[in-house]
C-alpha cells in the first residue's frame, strides 16, 4: 500500500514516527539529504537515539545492532554523496535480525529501481523531484511493501501489534495484515500531524 504525503520530509517523518517511541534507536547512513540528517537528529529530543554510520552497509550497521534498533534508514542513492546502497544484501542482512529497512529512493526513481524487489520494506520519495520532473510542486510518498512480518516482533512493533486505545482498539496486524503500516500511519500520523 501507499500513502500521499504533503512533501518528501513528511514522507521520511511518517515513514520513521510509524514504528519510533522514546528509547528506541535507528540505524542511518550520515550522507543523507540535508533536511533527513535534520530531522534525525531532531529525533533524539524525543527519546529516540540514532546511530550515524558512513554508508549503510552490513559491516557497518552489525555494531550498532541492539534489542532496541527499531529501523535501519539509508537512501538508495546517497544525496549528496552518490553512494550506493547494496538494498539486496542489506535488507537479507536485516531481515535476520527482525529490523525492517526503511529506503529512500528519490535519487534512483521509480523508473529505475524498485526496491521492494530487492527486499526494501518501506520506500519513500520526495515526489517534488524526479517525479514531478520540474520541481514546481511539493509532494511526497510512503510505499510500503506488505512483507515485513510485523507480527513475529510483536514486542518491539506494539505500536501494529497491540490494541490502539485511541483508535478504537483496534489491532493493526490482526485487522489489516499486510496493510496494517499503512493502515496505522492513515489512522493516526496522517490524522494528528
């Protein structure tokens, strides 16, 4: 499923806040868009830690691997950097470990790479981009692939896997399975921000 985001920050705010709560951590790329190294940053007021590494990489995100590592994030195509993320052997890597990769994939394009194919779990783009082609909008978008089983990792996702009190207590995984990251970031980001 997807959702329409009002630009590409908004895209890589909802994509993260989805799953984060205070005293989870992330793993990222450090030569990401200015504005997601901002962002990232702003998250640690929030209780969440976040974990720079130079590329995103097997080799180097393994040390920064805990209990509470809730999301790997890195973009396709580094911007400004250009370096290029092996999404294959990344997403391999982390799915063995039960943490999703969260890509961004503005650089590379729909038309270029689908990285759901290579085992992405959540893509995002910044549609003002190369989609639009002229940059005279500003939108954004969150693809999510459906294939993460949330549910095996319920403890560390209680945000899907446990009732939602505000929202009627509803189960996210149980009501919506495969659409349930979406359906959460409908019912309540999309909503409240």
């Amino acid at each position: 499923g997807g959702v329409a985001c009002s630009s590409g920050m908004s895209a890589v705010t909802l994509s993260l806040l989805n799953i984060l709560q205070a005293g989870d951590e992330v793993i990222a790329g450090s030569a990401l868009f200015g504005g997601t190294l901002d962002l990232l940053h702003d998250l640690e007021a929030f209780g969440i830690k976040v974990h720079f590494i130079p590329r995103v990489e097997k080799a180097l995100i393994e040390p920064f691997l805990t209990d509470k590592t809730r999301a790997v994030f890195g973009e396709i195509v580094g911007n400004p950097a250009l370096n290029v993320m092996d999404v294959r052997e990344t997403a391999d890597f982390l799915h063995g470990k039960g943490v999703p990769l969260i890509v961004d994939s503005t650089t590379s394009t729909p038309y270029l790479l689908n990285p759901i194919q290579y085992g992405a779990d959540v893509v995002v783009h910044s549609t003002s981009k190369y989609i639009n082609g002229s940059g005279d909008a500003i939108s954004g978008i969150i693809i999510d692939s459906g294939n993460f089983d949330w549910d095996a990792y319920g403890e560390k996702f209680h945000g899907l896997t446990r009732p939602d009190e505000s929202y009627h207590g509803i189960v996210y995984t149980e009501h919506f399975g495969k659409s349930a990251y979406i359906a959460k970031i409908n019912a309540q980001l999309m909503r409240d921000l």
